[in-house]
C-alpha cells in the first residue's frame, strides 16, 4: 500500500480496523477488508451527520473504497481518558462538558444522509432484536468458560428469558440518537472543542443508553459518588426527563451493556488473542452488581447471576 511510505501505524482497538497517521498531512487513514460497510461507508456517513449538526467529528479527506481505505481529518492524540487519568483537572468540569455534547448528540432529528458513492444512508432502529443479540454475548461467549456443560444449556435459557423481561420494561421509546460506544476514550480533545470518534455503530435508540455507557465505562474507573454527580448534572441539564422512568432504563441499559461487555472482552481473549480486555471485566461485574442493587426489576436476575457465579453477591 502506497500510503505507508507517508503514515506510521497506530495502535488500534477491539474491532478488525487498522490505523495509520500522518502528522504532517493531520490525517489519518482507516483500513478495513472485514466488515468494511461498517467502518468506511457508514463511519463516515454518521460523521457527517454529526459534522451537520455542528458536532466535531473527523471530516473526510479521501477514500480509496475499493482498496479498502480513507483517510479522514486527525481530531489529534489527547482524549478525554487521557486527560482525566492525569488528575491535573477538576474531572466533573470536564464531565459536565462531556454531557453537554451528549445533549447536543441527543437532539439530532437526521436520520439520513448520502454517503460517498452518493447512496442514501438510513440510521437504523436500535430494536429489541439488535439488543437482546447484543447481550446474548454474554451466553455465547462468557458462560461457556465458567460454567460445566450440564450447566451451560439451562442457565443460558434461564438468562435469556430474563434479557428479555428487562427489555420488555423499558420505558423510553427508540427515537433518539444513540452513539453506542460514547465512553471518554472515543471523546477527543481539538482546539478547546470535543470531538467524537469511533461513531460507526450509531442507532436511534433510547435516551438513557449514552448516558450508562459514559457514566458505568469500564475502562474509567469512577466512585459511586461521582457517577450519581454526573447522572444528576443530566437531568438538570435535560429538564422533560422524569426521573424514575428514565433511572430505572439506566439502570437496565447499564447492565445489558456490562453483560455484553464481558461477552465481547471474552471473545476477544479466546477468539482474537487480544487479552488486554480480560482485566476489565471484574469492573463490568461491579457496575452490573452496583445497578441491580436497588431495582426489584432484577429479582430473578440477581438470583440466577448469584447461584451460578460465586463473584455476584447481591440483596434486593
């Protein structure tokens, strides 16, 4: 590939995309051969997207589709993760900045727009397929290397059908744009702006899931007291949202998103040989014990977790 005389390889993340920078170009190219819908085409139609609304996100330069590559603007290295883990900023300043744009996110109305082979794409509906799909991760994945063979067959049944129920109380409809993976690693810092990254997988979905997957992130680790500041900042922030139908679809949303956490961090370690997730996955299990705690929604969901793993210890 002739670009690579120019851009020098970057470490990449969970997904089969390859990274490469020119810091004198300020640009960056995204190679992909699987998956490549995804991450060319539809990356870069949901950043424009975003570009229309007026939030940052990278602009495409140029694209090489059918050689598998485009190279789009560099928003630059320091994200908000970065800057948090330094402790040389007040963190819940820098939050409160962080849901700002998540509001500015949450009132998007377009849902269409032409990519570059000048093709209408459509956001799609985050349905109760695509999560109930997304949780069975955990099944897949997770349960086979914990539990026995007896075991796995019966609990898996048993999970699924209480995915299921939590999804069936979910109050908020799907009608609001969701980034999916809006956590301070995928939030740079450009010119005193924030800009967002890695906004391929965007769905229209519920209100509450950016929100628990900002404030549960796994990867930054944050006490409870300062996760309940950043969920009260929000609400104050976005004044129509009633409070106890809204928390209860947080808190669902946070532990579906934590089972399929741990789904995906494992097929990543036995599938992909990328074992650097595996540590994360005992702060997934925190977050999905925290959130259960005071909702009589999770019932039988504490009580199946509890008998079949001896880490999930939680009293309703």
């Amino acid at each position: 590939m002739k670009f690579l005389k120019e851009f020098k390889e970057i470490k990449g993340d969970a997904s089969f995309r390859k990274f490469y920078r020119n810091k004198k170009n300020r640009s960056i190219i995204i190679y992909a051969k699987k998956e490549k819908i995804k991450n060319l085409l539809v990356y870069d139609a949901v950043n424009k997207i975003l570009i229309k609304n007026k939030i940052l996100a990278p602009k495409l330069i140029s694209q090489k589709y059918k050689k598998n590559y485009i190279e789009i603007e560099d928003l630059g290295t320091k994200t908000i993760f970065q800057i948090l883990k330094k402790k040389k900023f007040n963190n819940y300043i820098i939050m409160k900045k962080v849901l700002k744009i998540l509001k500015k996110i949450q009132l998007i109305k377009d849902k269409k727009i032409k990519n570059f082979q000048n093709k209408y794409y459509k956001i799609k509906d985050y349905n109760e397929k695509i999560l109930f799909n997304e949780t069975k991760l955990f099944c897949d994945w997770y349960v086979p290397q914990k539990l026995s063979r007896k075991k796995i067959k019966i609990f898996n049944l048993k999970l699924k059908k209480e995915i299921k129920f939590l999804i069936s109380k979910l109050n908020y409809k799907n009608n609001t744009f969701v980034h999916r993976d809006f956590h301070v690693s995928n939030l740079v810092y450009n010119k005193d702006a924030i800009g967002l990254i890695d906004n391929q997988d965007a769905l229209i979905g519920n209100k509450a899931y950016d929100l628990a997957s900002l404030i549960d992130d796994v990867r930054f680790r944050t006490s409870i007291q300062f996760k309940k500041k950043l969920f009260e900042y929000f609400l104050k922030i976005n004044r129509n949202i009633k409070l106890n139908k809204f928390k209860n679809d947080f808190e669902i949303l946070s532990v579906l998103r934590n089972l399929k956490i741990i789904g995906i961090f494992t097929r990543l370690a036995h599938r992909d040989k990328k074992n650097r997730y595996l540590k994360l996955i005992p702060y997934a299990w925190e977050m999905i014990i925290l959130r259960m705690k005071y909702n009589e929604v999770f019932k039988n969901l504490a009580s199946l977790l509890g008998k079949n793993f001896q880490n999930i210890r939680v009293k309703l």
